[in-house]
C-alpha cells in the first residue's frame, strides 16, 4: 500500500458524514489507499459548513505548523432543488486556490438521502425490503421521509431515520446501477476515484 492519505471532510449533517465516510473507506480499500477521515464539521447545515469551511482554510493557511494541509478536502452539500453542477459550482466558489487542486464537492440531488435509496437492489439486501424512491421531485424532507419508512416497513426500530445502515447500504451497493441512476453520485465517485488513484 501507498502512504496513508489525510481526508478533511465538511459536511452539513450527520447523514452525509455517515454515507460520505463509509463510501471513501469503501474507495480506498478497492484502490488499496489507506486514508484517515477527519471530520471538521458535519452539523448546522449548508451556512455553517460554509463558514466553517471559510474559517478552517484561513487557520490551515496562516498557522501550518498546527493545521496540516490534507491530500484531499472534501465539501458535502445537498444541491436543495438548484441542479447539482450549479450547487457544486457555488461551493467551489468558496475554496481558496490553494485548495482547489485538493477539493472534491459532494452535492446529493436534490438530498443525500437519494444517494442511500440510489441502488435499491442491494438496499433490499441490506435492510430488507425494496425502497419505493418513484419519480425525482424537489420537496424537503421528501427522500428522508421514504428512507425512514423503509427502515421501518422492513421491521427495524426507527432510531437514526436509516443513516444507521450507511455502512452497510455503501458496502453492498453497485456502483455502476447506483451512479447510473443518481447523476451527482456518479459524479462524486468518478471524481474522487480518480483523485485518489493520482495520489
């Protein structure tokens, strides 16, 4: 195996830490990369990533020697009905030049929890029963809604809402039917597979 990779991971909540964690664990084993996550924030939502973002890359840049500069930056972010590219471009936006070479966006669309219902074949697998996701609609709280009632239509205690199986959806999941299926997905994945081969 190669040296060990430092990942710096942003997200605003704990259903895209939990997914994103397991799917760049998942990345480095198959590319036979060991990583170490960081977590930076992953609580508050979009506006205090954000500025948690903007306030970490100053600290990184000013005082080196106690904030290390990481191989790779991560930025998670649901695109909230605006289309992923553009949600992903406003984020890229934020990142100081000195990151950008280092930075991957991640931007569910419309929200991350499209991205754990994305492949419902091993999702059935894993919980045990078969998400109905039906037709892409922008409605909040919509696809966490149809997460949690699978959870719970399959038997199991309604305790994280399905961000409890983020291991296990992430581990059995194909990625070419869940990337085929979710755009931003396949973006993400091809992105930082990727990267992390170059690095």
């Amino acid at each position: 195996m190669s040296s060990p990779l430092t990942v710096d991971l942003f997200a605003e909540d704990r259903a895209h830490e939990e997914f994103l964690r397991a799917m760049l664990n998942r990345i480095s084993d198959e590319q036979e990369r060991y990583l170490t996550v960081r977590v930076r924030s992953a609580r508050g939502g979009h506006p205090r990533v954000l500025e948690e973002l903007s306030l970490y890359q100053k600290s990184v840049l000013k005082a080196p020697e106690s904030l290390s500069m990481p191989d790779l930056l991560f930025i998670a972010i649901d695109a909230n009905c605006k289309r992923w590219n553009r949600a992903r471009r406003d984020i890229q936006g934020t990142i100081q030049s000195q990151f950008a070479a280092r930075a991957i966006v991640a931007c569910p669309d419309p929200h991350i929890e499209r991205w754990y219902l994305a492949d419902p074949d091993s999702f059935a697998q894993v919980v045990g029963v078969r998400p109905k996701v039906g037709k892409r609609k922008c409605e909040r709280d919509r696809y966490k809604a149809i997460l949690s009632k699978a959870i719970v239509d399959a038997g199991h205690p309604a305790t994280l809402g399905g961000i409890e199986f983020a291991r296990e959806l992430v581990a059995a999941m194909d990625l070419y039917r869940a990337g085929k299926a979710e755009g931003s997905l396949k973006h993400f994945l091809d992105e930082t597979i990727a990267r992390v081969k170059t690095l």
